[in-house]
C-alpha cells in the first residue's frame, strides 16, 4: 500500500504543474480568441460532465454481498 500511496503523491505532482501549464495557456487563449476560447472551454466542459456521469455509472456497477465484501457486475 506503501508504493501505491508514493505513486498517487507523484502523478498529484505532476497534474498540479500539468494545472498550472493549462491556466496558462486558457489565458494566452481567451487573449488572443475569446469567442473561439469559449466555444473550446464549453465543449471541454460538456465533456466533463459526461465523464462524471459516466464513473457515477460504473460505481453503480458495485455491489455489496451479506458479508459486505464488495462485487463489480
């Protein structure tokens, strides 16, 4: 569990530069094209909600036996 918890703590790490690099670029884009920019950041966002109802559908493929264990459909 250990390395499992090293490896989460390193891609948290790089997803926090990889945050930053994208806010950066978000800003050159809506300088340089905001009406196109939004356009883009819309459609990411609808994608977005996509992906979040789609984990709600597979965590919806767990289920618990009597004895609480856990079972993937």
């Amino acid at each position: 569990m250990q390395n499992i918890d090293l490896i989460i703590d390193k891609i948290m790490e790089v997803r926090a530069k990889n945050n930053q690099l994208w806010m950066g670029l978000l800003r050159i884009a809506f300088k340089v094209s905001p009406e196109e920019s939004g356009v883009l950041l819309q459609s990411i966002h609808d994608n977005d909600i996509e992906v979040s109802r789609l984990i709600l559908e597979l965590k919806e493929t767990i289920i618990y036996d009597d004895d609480g264990s856990k079972k993937v459909l």
